[in-house]
C-alpha cells in the first residue's frame, strides 16, 4: 500500500498513529507531498485534492481520514481501535468530538495565512469558540477513555498536539488540567513519538 500525506497534516498523523499502533507501518509506503500546490501524486488518489490518501494493493484508493483508519482496522484483529456494538457508538462519538475541535483549528489556522486584510476576524472568533467548548467536554470525557487504545485516543492526543504546534500561545492546559495530565503520558508512545509534525 501507499500513503500520500503531508507531514504538517494532523489528518495524516492520525493515519500514520494508527498505522502504527495496529503494527502495520511496514506494509506501507510513504509519499510526502505539500497539498497546496496541488501534486500529481496526490491528485492520482485522492480527486479533491486533500491529505491523507491510501492506495491499496489492488490500486483502489481510499481518502478521509476517518475511511482509512477503520480500513486500518480492519485488517488486523488486534489490537482493535474500533470496537462494535454499543461500544462503538460511544467511541465514535468521542472521536467526532476531538474531531470536530480539529477541524475548528484547522479551519482557524487556515484563516490565518490569508492576507491580513481579507481575514474574517468573527469566522475565526467563532472557531475559537468552539474550540473552547469542544476542550471543556474533552476535559470530562478523558476519564472514560480507558487504558486500552482506541480510536478515540488518538482523536484526543492529535488534536490537542495539533494546538501546540499551530497555537502555542493558547495555553490550553490551563483550566483542563485532566487533559494535559492525561496527554503528558499518552504523547511518550512511540506512535506518537514518531509522528511528531515539523518544528519551525
């Protein structure tokens, strides 16, 4: 198989912590690409253009992060990130959680390399916003999580890693202090530990 992601990307890292945890980084390739300038090797897999992409063995192509890592997932039965039944609900719903503040951040950031002049000073307050309501569950929600790695955790530790490496100045620990205890342990693993996005 072959992964087409940019190493900034959280979405990538997502696919790239879960290819890890499942034990299955040496079956795939790797093709770094910068997805604003529109490469070739990701238009050939992914037709909007966004990162992560997977090709598969048979030259299928799979993109969203959420489709790759639950294919992921499926092909090894342990350790499972995504359990069924009820259990599945749960977990689905915590990740979309963590998700949801990713993609606020995301879009807040991507607000950002605009000119100054055309920034839309209430869209990006608005993200802001959400960002901080989403964090206030996430800090109830950590507790639940549980010991063994799910999906959901790695919803968790990417989002908030993203928001030290886009927006060190947020200081989010402050007034979610199960979080940041919670992160300064699962942020060791060495799926995390690898992954870490470029510094400036």
């Amino acid at each position: 198989m072959q992964l087409v992601y940019a190493k900034p990307s959280p979405y990538s890292r997502k696919v790239r912590v879960t290819l890890l945890e499942k034990g299955l980084a040496d079956q795939v390739s790797e093709i770094i690409v910068s997805p604003l300038e529109d490469p070739t090797a990701l238009l050939e897999v992914n037709p909007l253009g966004k990162v992560p992409a997977l090709r598969l063995d048979d030259g299928s192509c799979l993109y969203d992060s959420w489709v790759i890592c639950e294919y992921l997932d499926t092909l090894t039965s342990q350790p499972r990130l995504i359990p069924g039944g009820t259990a599945r609900i749960a977990l689905l719903r915590r990740a979309a959680l963590a998700d949801g503040v990713l993609d606020a951040a995301v879009t807040a950031r991507l607000e950002l390399l605009r000119p100054e002049a055309i920034r839309w000073a209430p869209w990006t307050d608005r993200q802001q916003r959400a960002i901080g309501r989403g964090l206030a569950v996430m800090e109830q929600d950590v507790a639940t999580l549980g010991a063994t790695v799910t999906l959901a955790h790695i919803e968790f530790a990417v989002t908030l890693e993203y928001l030290d490496f886009r927006f060190p100045d947020v200081g989010w620990r402050e007034g979610h202090p199960a979080l940041a205890a919670w992160l300064s342990e699962f942020s060791q693993r060495p799926s995390m530990q690898a992954t870490q996005p470029p510094r400036p």
